[in-house]
C-alpha cells in the first residue's frame, strides 16, 4: 500500500488542493507536478529497484516541500526529512544513521553539493547523490514497507529515529480525524515547519481531500488577511501563533474558523484566554507523539479546561501508571500509557522493533501525566527530567511556567544542580523581554508566592539564549 496512490484514488480533480502566495493548485494539478518529479527521480541511478531507497528532503515551507515530499513517498522511497535548522554535523549524523542514497535539495538549499544533477525547473531543486549503504537492519526494514524515518525533537538523550511504514501512517491520519473531522469544506491554515509536522497533518488534509492553505508570515495582520481571503476554516499552529493572533487590534473576528488546533508546546491558559476571548473559539490542544501520532486532543473542554491535551481519541486508550506499573488514582501523576491504531513500526538505531518495545501493546510516552474525574489528561511534564529535591519531586515544567507569567521573563529553563545532601537542587535560567531588568531575588521571590519552598529555584542566571531543539523545545540536559 502506498499513501500517495490513496490520495491519487479518493482525491477529486478540480477541488482546491493547496493555496500559496495566492496561487492556488487543485488536486489535478499538484498531482500532476508530483508524477512529474517522480518521473524524475526514477530515474536517478542512485535509488534502488530493489530495497529501500532512503531519500533525504531538505527543503524549506511550501508548495515545493509538499510536492517533492510526496514523489519521494510516490516512487516507494523512504522520506527522510532534513530540517533547515540542523547543523552540518547533525545532517550528517542523519546520514550515516539512515543510509541515505540521496538528498533532494528544495530551493536555496546551500549544501556543498558535488555531481549534482537538476530537476526540472518548476522547483527549482536538485539532487546530491549519497552512498547509501546498506543499514544492519535492511531486510527488516525492507519488510516494513517504510515511508518516513523522522528523528525525534532530542530534548533528552540521543534520538533512535522513529520508523512508520505506509500502512501505520494511512491508520493513524484516520484515527486522528476521527476527532478532527477534516473533510473537503475545510481549508487548514498552515503555520509550522513541515519538516517536522508533515506525516499527520499535510498528508492528513490531502487523503481527506481538504484544502491546505500556507502561511509565510509570523504577523497578525497577515495572517489574518490570508484566513480571510481564503476564508480558511481550521488553524493549526503552535501558541506563538496563536499568541500573536490573540493580541491583534483589528476588526477581524473570523467568522469562518470553525477550529483552531494548538500543538507543539504547551499552551498556556493566558494565550487560550485571550484567544477566546478574541476570536470567540476555544484554542483545543493537542498531543501529537511521534511514535503515536494524535492519540488526544481537548475537543470537549476546551472551553473550561483550556490546558488539558484532551481525551482520548475513540481508536485509543490511555492509562496512567505509577513506577511499579499499576494504575493511578484521579488527580494522581502517573506516566502516560498508550495503545491504539497507528503506532510506529520501529526504532531505526539500534534496531527494536514496536513488539519488543511494547508491553502487550501498551507504549510507556516517557510523559507524566495528571488525570481528573471528567477523563481530561493534563501533562506535567517529563520522567526524564523530573528532579529529586530531598526525595520530593519537582517538575521543572511546572517550575518554568510560574517563572514565565513574570512580565519581565520571555523564556527560561529549570535544571537540577547537584547537592552533596540533598540530592538536587532547581535552578533557573532566565531571558528576559528587551529593554527589563531585573534581579534574581526578585524572581525567587515571584516564585515563592504560587510554590512549594522546595521547588523554588535557589540560583536564577539571567541568559541570552537557551539551548533548544530543532523544534524550539527546551533541551533537557
């Protein structure tokens, strides 16, 4: 099965596809620039006839990341996404993981790119032949009928490199619009990097025959005069956009919004609340998990639980477990557990493959989570990164969003520093707006207003930067 030829089967010729720089493309059209690239890329003596051919796309939001995107999947390739932001060393980590034969270079891409041979001109982009070796794992992969190989965001530890054939990923788009309900009437606003939110959104909106409009801009002015003159229907963005959409001063109510998904990162009830208020719709978060897909999104409580990531999903179940591995009580923190449709295939290094990893279909997120009577999951934050203070547990995440509710802070980060008696201590570092001082008293002060003294920072670093990953989560070291 190969989720491109579902799309060509169900899609309609003449219904609008994808709009971009007020050009819009129908399902003929982008359809037929796709056969075109795929044409082309049959072609280039590097992918194999036989095996899997892992081909890398580093190329930039738009029409030509989706097209090039999709003629990779469409020739039985294996997609490889190679976000812009990466440096050199992480590309080429990504390349000797994955064994890439290729990489197809979207417009502007600047690798050093020797005995490159053009595409045709529409796009613009070309192809850098790799070596592509053979993996430790081949016929096993091989034998998945894989479409993508993503690595994971890293906020802590090293990435494996999540595996999902075309089957999983045909299940987990219909699993996830179950609760969407995306359908042709439907025009998606886009807002997020594709390199890392394709599989179950693009692919998503197109196997349901919707319309996905992209956006190039971060202003609220624009954006909002795109959704109007496209009279898009659903958002999809993270609360950054949702936050600059929430403070615009202009008159534009958006009547025709019928959904706007948050994701990415947490959302706080300050951006819900203004947002609503704004727009007079609810912000429904969601979760999306690589290995998963969408297992909960907040259709139902949005209104009066803003912050939960939802329910669960018809197709799924969720349980939260304590570290022995038994259920929890409501209102008791508990790592998230999942089963249901469309879980991934494989780690791809080292090799494990979904039943070794899997305890009798249950997935262990790593996520801990809070449940409350009416079933709505709220996270708390990471296993991984859950600091011990004394023997009580502090969640660096809860910690970061008392601190960043100071009109002074932009963004922080809590770690754990460790003590020869109590284990760990919370410290934070802290940028802050431009043109705001202020000292670290002050902050520690802040905190102890709406925290438990043990979960007070005891040393607060004012810093420029962060250190975050490709997607802008907070790196946890």
């Amino acid at each position: 099965m190969n989720i491109v030829d579902q799309i060509i089967l169900r899609a309609s010729a003449d219904r609008p596809a994808l709009i971009a720089d007020g050009v819009t493309l129908s399902f003929s059209d982008l359809l037929e620039q796709v056969s075109r690239v795929a044409a082309w890329l049959d072609r280039c003596p590097e992918i194999r006839r036989e095996g899997v051919s892992r081909v890398g796309l580093a190329c930039g939001n738009g029409v030509d990341y989706i097209v090039l995107a999709l003629a990779i999947l469409k020739v039985g390739a294996c997609l490889v996404p190679v976000a812009e932001e990466l440096t050199e060393a992480e590309r080429a980590e990504v390349i000797e993981r994955t064994g890439l034969c290729g990489v197809i270079l979207g417009r502007g891409e600047s690798w050093k790119k020797d005995g490159v041979c053009s595409v045709e001109r529409f796009t613009g982009a070309c192809w850098v032949p790799l070596a592509g070796g053979l993996l430790e794992n081949e016929e096993a992969l091989l034998a998945l009928d894989p479409a993508f190989i993503r690595f994971s965001s890293g906020t802590t530890g090293r990435s494996k490199g999540v595996v999902l054939s075309h089957q999983k990923l045909r299940e987990r788009i219909v699993a996830a619009n179950a609760a969407l309900e995306i359908g042709p009437g439907d025009r998606v606003l886009w807002m997020l990097p594709m390199a890392h939110h394709f599989a179950v959104s693009i692919i998503l909106y197109l196997y349901h025959g919707a319309c996905t409009v992209i956006g190039t801009s971060h202003l609220a002015e624009e954006i909002l005069e795109m959704a109007r003159a496209t009279r898009a229907t659903v958002i999809y963005g993270a609360p950054f956009h949702h936050s600059l959409l929430a403070s615009d001063r202009g008159g534009y109510t958006w009547p025709d919004l019928r959904l706007a998904v948050s994701t990415a990162a947490p959302l706080p009830a300050s951006v819900a609340g203004r947002f609503r208020e704004r727009f007079g719709k609810p912000l429904v978060q969601g979760l999306g998990i690589i290995e998963i897909g969408l297992p909960l999104l907040n259709t139902g409580g949005a209104g009066d639980s803003p912050t939960a990531v939802g329910r669960p999903l018809p197709a799924f179940d969720v349980e939260l477990r304590d570290e022995e591995g038994m259920p929890v009580a409501v209102g008791k923190i508990g790592e998230l557990w999942i089963r249901g449709p469309g879980m991934f295939d494989a780690y791809l290094s080292p090799w494990q493959t979904l039943d070794e990893i899997c305890v009798d279909g249950w997935f262990a997120t790593g996520d801990l989570a809070e449940m409350d009577a009416a079933g709505r999951v709220y996270l708390k934050g990471r296993r991984k990164s859950v600091l011990n203070v004394s023997g009580m547990k502090v969640f660096p995440e809860e910690v970061e969003q008392v601190i960043e509710r100071h009109p002074a802070v932009r963004r922080c980060r809590v770690r754990g520093s460790a003590h020869a008696v109590l284990g760990t201590l919370p410290v934070a570092d802290v940028i802050l707006h431009a043109g705001k001082t202020m000292i670290a008293r002050e902050l520690i002060d802040w905190c102890r207003k709406s925290l438990s003294i043990y979960k007070v920072p005891v040393r607060v670093k004012f810093v420029e930067e962060l250190p975050l990953t490709a997607s802008g989560k907070i790196r946890r070291v």
